[in-house]
C-alpha cells in the first residue's frame, strides 16, 4: 500500500466491531472526527466500489476511501444512523402503500447500478440490508457480494445470497443480472406487508400480481428493468408520491409512509406506545398486559425488615416506586424503545448470549442506582 494511502488510513481509529462482524468495523475519524464503516472484503469487490465512489447517491452511503492491500480490499465508508427493516418489521408491519413507496425508493437506488457498463448487480437486498435513516430516508447498506455483470457468462462462478430472497439463479443455474434484484424486491414487498415469503402467502389484488412477476422462476418472465417495476407499482398507488410533493410546496411534512406530519422526522403514533402494544398484535398485547401487571405486582410486593434509613411507609413506597421504573426501563432496552438502543453501537449484537450479559448488567446496575436513589433521597425528606 502506498505511503499516502496508508497515512489517510491512519486517520481512522478503530472502535469495535459492528454486528459482530470481524471484517466490518466501526472507526472514527482522528481528524474530522466522523463516525464511518471500514470493512474489508475481497479485491474482487473493487469493481463495484469504484463505481459506487464515483457515483454518490442519495440511496445508498457515501464511499469516502478504498484501499488495495495484498489480496483484499479495504473501504471507509458512511456510517448510516436509523434502523433496518428487519428490526422495523418484528414489531409491526407495512401497508401496502408504504411499502411500494419504499420498494420505489429502491428501485431509484438500484437504477444507476443496473444501468452501468457494464451492470451491477447487488445480490443480497434483504430487509437486513435496507435502512430507514433519519429523514425517512431508504438506504441501501450492503453490497459485499454484489458483482459485475459479465457478457457470455453462463452461470455466477460462486453462489451466493440469502435463502428466501435470493432468485434461483443465484444457485448456480445461470448468470445473475438486474433481475435478481427485482426478485428479491418482490419478496421483500411481500415480506413487508404480510410478514410472510411469497411460498406461505402472496398479497391479493393488483400488488400480488405485480410480486408473482416479480418473483418468476424464469428471469424472462420477470420485470425486465427496475424502471418497469417501479411504474407498475406507480399505476397501483400513484398517490404517495403526489401528496408528499403537494405537501412540500406548502411547506408540510410528508414522510414515506404516506401520513400527515407537520414539523420534521415525526414519527407513526404506535411507536410511542410502550413494548408489546407498538404492532398491534392481538397476542402480544395479552402477553404485555400480563408482563406488566407481573411487574407491578413485583414491585409492589417489595418488604424491609430492618430498620434501615427509609424503612416508613412513605420511604418505602418511594422505593417501589423507583424498583418499577428500574424495570419498566429495562424492559424498554430489552425491546429497543424507540430505537434508542440501535443507536448505540456498541450494543449491537445478534448473539443471545451477549444480549442476556448485557440485560443481566443492565439491571445490576439499576439495582444498585435504585438503592442508592433510595438512601440519599431518604436521608433528605425522612
């Protein structure tokens, strides 16, 4: 690596691991300051990161440096505050309007790619791999195996995708091109709005017409261009885009979702509804009652017999009081209210071992401020 190359690289001091993931880490930039990505990948990669450098879009994070070093490739790029649909999705499903506006989104980021020379194509679009960043904004945050199109290839030379999005070309019965990615963004639609792949359930109406082809065995038989998707679900709900833009020009909100806000970044009502009530799920809400009302018998049954500080009645109810906040925050960090936990880094974690560590220290630790909230405000008032 060069000497200049490896003084820009100096400047980004790591700072862990992002989704436990070895070759994507987080970094900080020693002089900017800023938050970015460095992942490191395979030097085949390079192809699409120059383009992906070389074209910036509003869709899909900025690619401040990349890096020849041996046989890998080293990329910084933007780091993407917000939440993946993935997350978004565990707790509550889209309409179908909201989701055709996002899937539309896509297709305008997906475009630029398909239409290089020679063509993109991602791979892996999944919900996972799709954010909603501050200012409902979509962005696409993965293209580690996404590949350059080759002219007379047969077949992709390595299979790769994941199961329930990836076309069936991508198992090795043909070369992949842009309409693996409308198969995955028809899957996705489905996945959106019903919560299911199109194997278990298909939306009814005009929307599942458009995901059958989409979703076609035979790339032939697909939408031939994300273009030509993106119009047909224009044809279904046109409406969405009208109104934002309508909403605009009057100088209101309108966010992705097709609903009314004024003001900036409001967000749907649901989400400020306590955890178990935020999807409206009939089951969970039955379970979330319970869990509560288990929380608040807990609390409550709290007894002291010493005669430590804070031992009257008003003492301890205050420290019933404080036990069932103690809890009704922990149960808010278990369940991500509000997001607040995704934007925390070093948080982030698919392992569930890792996740019980950290629920067992967090509530150590609100145990401990619980009783020493409890003394020092005893001392004072009782």
């Amino acid at each position: 690596m060069e000497l200049a190359k490896e003084y820009i690289l100096s400047q980004y001091q790591e700072m862990g691991t992002l989704n436990e993931n070895k070759n994507v880490r987080l970094v900080r930039n020693s002089i900017t300051g800023k938050i970015a990505v460095k992942k490191i990948m395979d030097i085949e990669q390079k192809p699409v990161y120059v383009f992906l450098k070389a074209h910036k879009s509003d869709y899909i994070p900025e690619i401040y440096e990349y890096f020849e070093d041996d046989w890998q490739l080293i990329v910084i790029e933007e780091y993407i505050e917000g939440r993946n649909f993935c997350d978004i999705l565990s707790e509550r499903s889209f309409s179908p309007e909201e989701g055709c506006h996002i899937i539309k989104e896509i297709c305008r980021a997906l475009e630029p790619l398909h239409m290089a020379t020679p063509p993109i194509v991602c791979r892996d679009l999944k919900p996972e791999n799709i954010m909603s960043a501050p200012g409902n904004k979509v962005k696409l945050i993965d293209f580690d195996i996404a590949r350059v199109v080759s002219p007379g290839k047969s077949r992709d030379t390595v299979v790769m995708g994941t199961e329930g999005y990836a076309a069936p070309e991508q198992f090795g019965y043909r070369q992949t091109d842009g309409r693996t990615d409308i198969y995955a963004l028809g899957t996705i639609l489905n996945c959106m709005i019903l919560r299911k792949y199109p194997v278990e359930e298909i939306v009814k109406g005009k929307l599942g017409k458009v995901i059958r082809q989409c979703i076609a065995i035979n790339p032939d038989e697909r939408y031939q261009s994300v273009r030509d998707l993106e119009k047909a679900l224009e044809r279904i709900y046109p409406f969405v885009e009208k109104k934002r833009e309508s909403c605009e020009k009057e100088g209101r909100y309108e966010d992705y979702f097709g609903r009314k806000t004024t003001g900036r970044d409001k967000k749907n009502w649901r989400t400020f509804l306590p955890p178990g009530f935020r999807s409206g799920t009939i089951w969970k809400m039955v379970l979330a009652v319970f869990g509560y009302l288990a929380v608040i018998d807990l609390s409550l049954s709290i007894e002291i017999k010493d005669d430590a500080a804070g031992t009257t009645e008003a003492g301890l109810g205050l420290l019933k009081i404080l036990f069932l906040l103690s809890q009704l925050f922990e149960i808010g960090f278990i369940f991500n209210y509000g997001g607040w936990r995704d934007r925390i880094s070093f948080l982030k974690t698919n392992n569930p071992l890792i996740k019980l560590v950290e629920y067992a220290v967090l509530e150590f630790i609100l145990i401990v401020a619980v009783i020493i909230l409890w003394i020092l405000i005893s001392d004072l008032f009782y």
